[in-house]
C-alpha cells in the first residue's frame, strides 16, 4: 500500500497536496464533519451508512456543500484503484464555508491483537459532553483530551461521563454494558448512531439479548451492578473491558464475543 | 497593505504557503490554541499579556510546543516590517502533536461603525457552554453555530447561557451589565478572562463603580433587572448592547462609553 494519494473536491492529488489554509475561516473554527470507513478487500464497508451520517452531520451543523453521494462514492474508488488499497480506514472529512471543500485520505487499516479480545481492554472514565452528540463533527477536542489522559493511565479508550453521571460513549466508540443478562447502552439522542453500533443492537436481537436504551451510571458500575461490559466502533466491531478505572470485571466476554463475532459476519457480508 | 505574508514556525511564507495537511490528527482534533491581537501604528497591542495567555491556553490542553516568547515576538515584528503592516488585527495559532506548527497571518484590522456605539448593538442568546471557558482553543464549533444563528436573526454576537441561565460570555467577547449602579460580569473561573476585559475592571475602579462577579441571568435580564448592558473585545473595547432577543434598554451607554474611552486610551498608550 502506498498512501500515495488523496482526494480533495473529487481530484485525485498526492497527499502531500491534501493541505487547507489556515487563514480559511472555517477551518480555524473547525466548522466541519467527517466519517471513519474500513477499507476490506478494496471495498469500503457499509458506505451507505457512513455517507448518509456524513450528510446528517452536515445539516445538523448547517454545512452547506455541493457534494453529492454518487461523486464521493466515486472518489473513494478512484482512490482504491489508483493506489490499488486493499485494507485501510478511510476518512471523508467535509469543510463548510462559501468555498466547502471534500478531503478523503486513509491510513493502515486500525486493527487490534487478538490479546485484546481475549483479554479485555482497559478504559478509564472522563467528565465531559460531547457538542451536538448525534454528529460526527471536527470538534474534537475533549475526545483528543480524553483520550490522552486514558492513555498516560495506560489505557485503551476513556468513557465519558455526563453531568449525571452517566456513561455515554467513549471518544470513539459507543458503551454497553450487561446487567441482569439485559445489554443496557444509551438512548439514540445523546449520542452518536454508530454505524456499528447499529449492528450490534440487530445482533442482540438476533441472539434474543433484551435491550434497555438506557445508559449505565457510574455508579453503578462502582457498585458491581454491571458484570459484563464493552465499546464498539467501525475498527473495534465490540471490544470486551477488562476494567473500567479500578473496577475490574470478571467474565469470559461470551456475549461480547458472540456479538463481535456477528458484527464481523455482517462485514463480510457488506464487503 | 499587501496581506502578502505569513509566518510559519518562525519562517515568513507567503500566505497561500500557509497550510496545514488534513492527513494530521492534530489538525482533525483541533488540538490547538490561538490569540487574536490588534496591531495600530505598526504595534502589536498588549502583546505580552496575548502570549502568556496563548502559553496558559497550551498549558491548560496539555499541548506541548517548542516555541519561545522571544521567537513569537521577533516574528511579529518581522511579518509588521516585511508587509510594512499599520493597521490589522492577527492571529497565532499552535497546533499541537508531536511535530507542533506556529501560525501568524492577518486580516484588515476588524473594526465597527461609530452607529454601533452609539445606537448600540442587537444580540442574541443561545443555549451552550464552551468547552475549558478559561483557554482559547481551535474548539470553535459552538461558537459558530452560535454566531451564524445571532447573524441569520440580524444581530452582532451571540451571548452564550449556560445550563443555570446565566449569561457568561459572548461567542467573541465578554459580557457585563449595570444593575442598581454595580457592575455585574462572570466570574474569572467560568469563562476566558479577557485582556481587554481585564482593562474594562481597571476602569470600573478607576470610575468607582462596583464590580460584582458574578454573570447576569437570563431570568434578570427578562425582568428588566439590568438597565445597561455591554461586550467588550480586543476588537470592540466595549461595545453597548441595544437588545438582547427581544429585550431592549433604554439607556443612552453613557457608563458603557465611559468604559470604552478609558480601554481605547490604554490602547494608545501601549501602542
């Protein structure tokens, strides 16, 4: 793979050339939105999905943009083929302002050691509200933040924590957790509609898991009441927690797994 | 004046070679802070206090850079004498990551009608908190959408109320107003303590009026509590507010224009 190339306005160009100035208005108030895509077998995977949430987030915010589903999907294989990508997670990012601008770059597919499905991974908890939940939006600041603080903890991922002390989503991915074998994870409108997190939810049904669309509290992960609890994302698909902060789970992660193992499935089946 | 040029960590670029590479992440996070500064008379105005507070704003993300004051000051100094700049108002931004970028472009100096001072302004309110109030990150999103929907309705600025109803600050500006003689503004922790805000207390004391600090409600303003209102920027000094939504002041500003005289005369002399 040579990550050669990127496309900027439906021109493929080096990617060196993917550049915006920084005098431009909108890019200093980071008055944009973007999706993450997984690349498999030079196919991006669920693009429907992902387009249509990009165009959501761009009404959410009032970007306007000239930019039409069939030309980005265009350019995402223009740029497959030209630098002949077989894996890889993609970003679409789209700019607002009179002159709106569409970037599509890629790097080495995201993926993680098989440990950490075996394992569980470690996430910590961080106070903060994502802006305009249900939008994927440049505005990423507490996530970064976030996110650097789990990892000088040495953790994976920080789940962010709302003023009333629910566990939300973390910085890039959605939050479950089982508690009475009913999967619990928050209501559509606080947070972002993860396109994995969409499957996860028909996986559960078709596993016949109950589903309460209502956060978990911190609290009562302090208090024991969750026994089994994961993150999902488009390169995660459903990531078992080993512990959150101090609090440690002790499970086998079957039902993680077993939803994992269908989110997979459904990618194969998109790809 | 020519605009012609940019700085680029410590380099004079032209300003089209101003840019940063979408493919960054801390460009995709926004991880960054910056200052706006007013240059009269080929001078940078309260320029020391302006890069204390971009350092305190670094500091306060955890951002990490290489640049010194002595280097951010020698630049400006050199972008004034290459474009023989009089008059602009300029911006440095620091973006952060491991391979951190200083930024210095300008603009034509922002300025306003003599009308707007004298007639006073028209705002608005919207509902939202800014992310870390006390550093003046790239996290702007907030502050956008809030000045479009202020700008979409014919006003100025958007006064920001926060989850309790108070009005803290507005998208681009501190917010203050006269009750019973006294005047009322946020208090330092919740929001950015402004370099020209910190001139208007200065001139409060000198004038002898009372500083409460502690930010109007939106239920106060609603009962006609406030009598006199007013923002204040580097690029405003103070700047009387006509309305804010639907309510209106009936007051000829002379407290607020008193205020304003004093902070333009503190310009002069550090100019």
């Amino acid at each position: 793979m040579f990550k050669e190339h990127a496309i900027m306005n439906g021109k493929i160009v080096k990617v060196e050339d993917a550049v915006v100035n920084i005098a431009y208005r909108e890019v200093q108030f980071s008055f944009s939105a973007y999706e993450s895509i997984s690349v498999v077998n030079g196919r991006a995977i669920f693009l429907e999905d992902h387009i249509t949430r990009l165009f959501n987030s761009c009404v959410g915010i009032k970007l306007r943009h000239p930019f039409r589903r069939s030309e980005i999907k265009k350019s995402i294989i223009d740029l497959i083929n030209v630098d002949k990508i077989d894996k890889a997670t993609m970003r679409i990012l789209i700019i607002g302002g009179n002159d709106a601008k569409l970037f599509i770059t890629y790097t080495d597919k995201i993926s993680y050691p098989d440990s950490y499905y075996q394992d569980g991974v470690l996430v910590t908890t961080y106070e903060g509200e994502r802006l305009f939940p249900k939008f994927k939006t440049s505005n990423l600041l507490l996530s970064y933040i976030a996110l650097e603080d789990a990892r000088s903890r040495g953790a994976f991922e920080a789940i962010l924590v709302n003023r009333d002390g629910y566990l939300l989503e973390g910085t890039r991915s959605n939050f479950y957790g089982f508690k009475n074998n009913k999967l619990y994870t928050a209501a559509n409108e606080f947070v972002l509609e993860g396109i994995t997190r969409t499957r996860i939810l028909e996986a559960s049904e078709q596993l016949g898991i109950e589903v309460v669309m209502r956060a978990p509290l911190l609290k009562e992960i302090r208090e024991k009441k969750f026994d089994e609890v994961f993150i999902s994302s488009t390169s995660m698909a459903a990531m078992p927690i080993k512990a959150i902060d101090d609090v440690g789970f002790d499970t086998n992660f079957s039902r993680t797994l077993s939803l994992m193992k269908i989110v997979r499935e459904k990618e194969q089946f998109d790809s």
